[in-house]
C-alpha cells in the first residue's frame, strides 16, 4: 500500500506543477484573472494533499487501514474537489457547462476534511511518541 501511495502522491504532485505552469502561462488570455485564482487553488489543493500523501505513505504513525482510507478519501477528494474547480474555472472555454455538477466541490472538500480528521485520530492514539 505504501508504494501505492507514494506513487500516486509524486503523480499529484507531477500533475499540479503541470497545471500550474498551464495555469499561468496557457490559461493567463483565456480566462480572467479571478478565474486563474480559482484554477490555482484547486493547483494549490492537489499539491498540499500530494504532499500529505507523501508523509502518509512514509509514516509508521499511522495505521495500514487508516493509510488505506486517507489514500481514497484523498484521491477521490482531489478529484472532486480540484477537479471540479478547473472545470468551473475554465467553463467558459468548453461545450459542457460544469456549473450542473459545481456541487461536487463541497463533496471533495468534506471527503478532503475527513481524511485529516482521520489522520488527527491516529495521532491521539498515539503513545508517547520518542
């Protein structure tokens, strides 16, 4: 699961750095300018929980079962989450209208809280950690 997990975590980051660079280079005559703050946080998003990913998938603080579940309660997170804002973000460059499905965001973003509450309860049961 580990490899899983750090895999997946360099490929978020990969893809972030990716849509950053779009973001601000490709995107800065398309869009306006509220709309490349949108798409950069959904960027911003993707990279912090990459970078989570990173230190679930490194840690023997966690359990394996609670790795398991951060791991999709992040992916699926950062799908619905980011995905859904850069889509809504660059709406206007595209036949299909990504308002209907805007209330995917708040569901990523709930699934994206659930993972850190999650990561929170292991370290409470920690104990003293040296």
């Amino acid at each position: 699961m580990n490899k899983k997990i750090l895999i997946t975590a360099a490929l978020l980051g990969v893809i972030s750095v990716i849509l950053g660079a779009f973001g601000a280079h490709g995107l800065k005559a398309l869009i306006s300018s509220e709309s490349i703050q949108t798409f950069e946080t959904g960027v911003r998003y993707q990279m912090y929980h990459a970078i989570v990913l990173l230190f679930v998938g490194n840690t023997v603080l966690v359990s394996e079962k609670s790795k398991q579940i951060i791991f999709y309660l992040i992916l699926f997170g950062i799908l619905l989450f980011s995905g859904s804002i850069y889509g809504l973000s660059t709406n206007s460059l595209t036949g299909f209208d990504f308002k209907t499905i805007g209330f995917v965001t708040p569901i990523g973003g709930l699934l994206l809280l659930i993972s850190w509450a999650i990561l929170l309860i292991n370290f409470l049961k920690l104990k003293a950690y040296k």
